[in-house]
C-alpha cells in the first residue's frame, strides 16, 4: 500500500512577495505563464517578461530577482548561458 500525504495548498505569506522574472522566446508561452498562474496568490511578482537570455543579464546588471523561470533554448543567449552568469 503506497504511503499517502496530506495536500497542503501553498500559501503565500502576506508580508513576503517573491520577485519573479519569466523568460521565454515564444509569447504564447510568455503571456500562458503570467496568465495561467496565480502567481500573487503564491506570493510572487512578476518583475520582469523578458524574450531572450540577453535581455535577463542587462535586466540582472541593474535589478535583483529571487527567482528566474526561463526556457532554455532561446534564439540568442539560452537559459543555461543565464544560470552560468
């Protein structure tokens, strides 16, 4: 019999917004993932949409993000080239 755990819905804390970054080159996937995910609810912001891995790095130069959620296959500078910055 597999063991079974109780669900616990996350729960954002009220006085702790998370800042997001998302990163995708097709916007389909951009505006499904702002959209599609009730990312206040869970405690983040969305920061910054970005298309490309460049447009991360000159973002980061200037701004901090606690999380980045990003393709990694991208047309000039991937989400990998991202995570080695």
């Amino acid at each position: 019999m597999p063991l079974m755990y109780p669900f616990y819905p996350l729960q954002a804390k009220e006085d702790v917004m998370y800042k997001l970054l998302i990163a995708d080159d097709e916007r389909r996937i951009r505006d499904g993932l702002q959209k599609i995910v009730d990312w206040n609810q869970l405690g983040f912001e969305i920061v910054m949409i970005c298309i490309d891995g460049e447009e991360i790095i000159d973002y980061l130069y200037e701004n901090e993000v606690d999380v980045i959620l990003t393709d990694i296959k991208m047309v000039k500078c991937s989400g990998l080239d991202v995570a080695q910055y």
